[in-house]
C-alpha cells in the first residue's frame, strides 16, 4: 500500500490521515472566510492561542485577544518562548502557543498549513493592492478639491466628519509606503467608524485618518513606527473637520519642516508654539493682533501662517499645492494690504506673533475699533507690524524669558547670529557682510545652536529668536563691532 504525502506516525495509524484532511480542509474554510477567522481556527486546533505578529503593527490577528501581548514578544525573541511555534508568513510572523496536550505533530502541521494560507491571501492581496492604492490616491485627490460630500458618500455618508492628515518625506517613502500599507490593511468598507487612506503624491506619502472626531492614535502610532525604521520626516495635522481637509494637508507639510532625526513627526499645533505669547498680556496683545490682522481674510492668515512656519515661498508653495510664483505674487499683495514690507526680518517675526495671538474678546471689538481709528491704546500711533505697542514685549516677564534664551551668548555669536537672521537663515550673504568665511559662521551657529539649545533649522524658532535678541540689545549688534584681531580672525572679550 502505497504512504506517499504521509509520514509515518500517519502509515502506522490509519485515522493519521483522514485528520490531517480533516485539519487542511478546516483552515481552507477559514482561509476563505478573512485572515482572522484563519488565525482563530488554528487556535483551536492547537487547543491554545494563534498570533500573527507584524513588526511594524504589533498582533495584526489574536486569539484569544489576551495572547497578542505574549505572540508579538515571541515572535521578538524566540528563545525566551520556546514552547511557541513561529513561521514566517505574509510579511509577518505567525506564533502558536499550542496546548500541552497537543501532539508536536499536528501542532506543526497546523503552523506550516496556516503560514502557508496567509501566503496566498497575502499574495492574493497584493495582486489587488496596486488598484486599491490607486483608489486611495483619487479619493484624497478629491478631498483636496473639496468635493467632501462625494467621498464622504463613498465611504459611508455622514459618519465621518473628521480628518487627521500626515505628510511623511524621505528617501524610502516607496517601502514606507508598502509597509504601512500593510500594517494599517486599509479598507473602504462603507458605515464603519474610521477609515484610512493612504497616497502618494509629488514623491511624499500621504495619511489621511478619517474618522468621527476621535482619534485612538491607533495610526499615529503606525507612522511613528515606519518614520523611525524607514529615517521619514512626518508632519501631522487635526483633527479638524472633513471639509478642512486642504488646510490640514497644507498644516501637516508646513509642521513636517520643523522635523528632526530627534524628533521625525511633528504636530501642526507643536509648531510655533511658543514660551513666548503665554506670557504677553492677553488683552493688549489680542488687541494688536486683531488691529494689525484686521484687513486679512482666513485665507489670507492661513497662506501667511503657512509661509512663516516653512521658511520660504518654494516650501510653502509645496505645502499649499500652489506655484511658488502665485504664493510670491499673493504675498505681495498682502504686504500692501498691511502696509509692511513683509521681507524685513523683524516685521516677519512680529507677524508670525499676531497670527499666534488668541483671538479678542467680543466684548473688546469697540475697544479694538477705536484703537484702529485712533490709536492702539498706547500712544504709538495706528497699530502696526514694524513696532510692538509699548508694554507687549517690554515688561519684567518677557524680559526675564528673553534673558533666558539668549543670554550667555558671547559677543561675536550674538552679532553673528544677529546678522544671520536679518538675513533670513542664508548663511553666504551674512558671512559676506561679517567679513569671515562661510565655514566659520556655519561653525558659530552650530555653537549658538549648542548654547541655546533650540534647533535653528525651524522657522518658528528662529523668529522667536530675533525677537529675544532685540529685546535684550545693549548694542547695535552690527557686525562692525564683531570683534577681530587682524585680518578675518576675532578676538573674545
């Protein structure tokens, strides 16, 4: 007789086969039915519990639910649970933990046959998943035209009213993107409570969470994961309401500039968040700011914001999906309407403060109308960007976080670190006008970086910088006093 495709324990009993059949046909009834229903049969057929562990995801699929914590640790370090069997399957790990009365056997068998089924299912899935990632790109594509009601029909009506936005850059956004796809199992299955999409668009990937207000940080763990083992700079931004969609994804990009191999994702309301404005007060400031803003719509504060936060017109471009020529020519525009030359350092950086500002109390509009008419209040005039009203920045509080932050700097840093800013981070020109080579001034910031312990390479830093500088100036800080001693050298004092 012949025992071909059987071992031997299964020759010597002839009930060996008929439950190996019996054991193949029930995972391939499972198999057809979805992954968990796969991972909950093997379960029981091993008497105990079935993990499959995704490095990035953590337990994909657990049962029971309790044993996902010890199946991702299995799956980890191997040795520390020996009793465990783990098959590589489907871009993850499959761990059984079968129960004592189980014969090594079948236990095996079951692991290679299941290994084996999530292989075919994850095959399956990826024969379909280029059409899937197309779909995902065309229904964020339509969010940022604003046709809401169209997507928000397609995935389920009015269940979803908000979205959480993620923009990740890096060289290996194409495997971030694979494995993150892999991780989330995205689906747009209508009426559930969240939904996720994912797209890559203009070599960047794009998150979009959209949900019913609440977010689990479920996704924000995920991109975390995939930003740290794949070196990506992510920026997120939300919740806020579906309709919003273009300005979170504007947010999200501008947040991701102020990412750091320290720090890879950044939330939109982290950046320019300041130690600063908490401590101006509240009324006088709101005042300024809403007489300063008054001739800008939203719009027009969102494009501002979004410049100021980026650094420059090419960033905030990107980050508005705009041409850098339209943004050039729109900034213009609001510099006229604010009556400020909006490239001078110091009006930038009072700008980015009345943008940050709270909102003015309702009550104060009366208040605020007549300062625009009349004055600001404190005798300075009608109130403007290139000056601060007197009693903003000029008291005991704002003096003493100035001190804080820029204290300590000696002299040839602070004049050039000065100089740096009014220049707008461009090291060349700066070092032209101080008289020293590119390389030494590169090295005097890396210092004032080191001493201030702040990261110079962001925007919002920066302005908040200046505006410490020129609150605690002694000097004019003009790179002709930078001290020297014959030729390009320097001297400290």
């Amino acid at each position: 007789m012949s025992t071909t495709g059987t071992t031997g324990h299964e020759a010597a009993c002839p009930g060996g086969a008929r439950q190996a059949r019996e054991t193949t046909d029930r995972l391939l009834r499972a198999a057809t039915r979805s992954g968990a229903h796969l991972i909950a049969e093997a379960a029981l057929l091993v008497q105990g519990w079935a993990v499959l562990a995704d490095p990035i995801a953590g337990a994909v699929y657990s049962t029971p639910a309790a044993a996902a914590a010890d199946g991702v640790h299995a799956a980890a370090d191997p040795h520390e649970h020996p009793h465990c069997l783990r098959r590589p399957a489907a871009g993850a790990v499959l761990v059984l933990g079968p129960g004592p009365t189980v014969p090594p056997e079948l236990a095996a068998r079951v692991a290679t046959t299941t290994a084996a089924l999530l292989d075919v299912r994850g095959q399956r899935a990826a024969e379909l998943r280029g059409e899937q990632m197309r779909l995902h790109t065309t229904l964020v594509r339509l969010l940022l035209a604003g046709h809401t009601a169209a997507v928000a029909d397609t995935l389920g009506g009015n269940r979803l009213t908000h979205v959480t936005v993620y923009r990740l850059t890096g060289a290996d956004v194409p495997t971030a993107h694979q494995v993150l796809w892999r991780a989330v199992r995205p689906s747009l299955a209508p009426h559930a409570d969240a939904c996720t999409l994912l797209a890559r668009l203009d070599g960047e990937l794009v998150v979009a969470e959209l949900h019913r207000g609440g977010d689990d940080g479920r996704v924000l763990r995920l991109v975390s994961r995939v930003s740290e083992r794949h070196h990506l700079l992510a920026g997120m931004a939300g919740p806020l309401p579906l309709a919003e969609m273009p300005t979170a994804h504007s947010d999200a990009a501008a947040a991701r500039h102020s990412a750091t191999a320290d720090r890879r994702i950044v939330p939109a309301d982290a950046v320019g968040t300041s130690r600063l404005t908490p401590l101006l007060p509240t009324a006088p400031y709101a005042r300024w700011a809403g007489a300063v803003l008054r001739p800008l719509a939203p719009a027009h504060q969102h494009l501002l914001l979004v410049w100021l936060r980026t650094g420059s017109k090419p960033r905030a471009a990107t980050a508005l999906g705009l041409s850098a020529g339209t943004v050039r020519a729109r900034i213009r525009e609001l510099s006229r309407l604010l009556c400020a030359d909006l490239e001078d350092a110091t009006v930038q950086a009072h700008l980015l403060l009345a943008l940050r500002a709270p909102a003015a109390d309702t009550d104060t509009d009366t208040d605020t109308d007549t300062d625009t008419e009349n004055g600001n209040g404190n005798g300075n005039g009608p109130a403007r960007l290139e000056t601060l009203p007197t009693g903003l920045l000029d008291t005991e509080a704002a003096r003493s976080w100035a001190l804080g932050l820029v204290g300590g700097l000696e002299p040839h840093l602070r004049i050039a670190l000065t100089c740096w800013l009014d220049h707008h981070a461009r090291t060349a020109p700066a070092a032209a006008e101080l008289h020293v080579h590119r390389t030494t001034l590169a090295n005097w910031l890396t210092q004032c970086a080191e001493h201030l312990a702040r990261n110079l390479g962001d925007a919002t830093v920066r302005a908040e910088i200046h505006l410490a500088l020129r609150a605690t100036r002694t000097g004019p800080d003009d790179p002709a006093a930078l001290p020297r001693r014959g030729g390009r050298t320097y001297r400290r004092l």
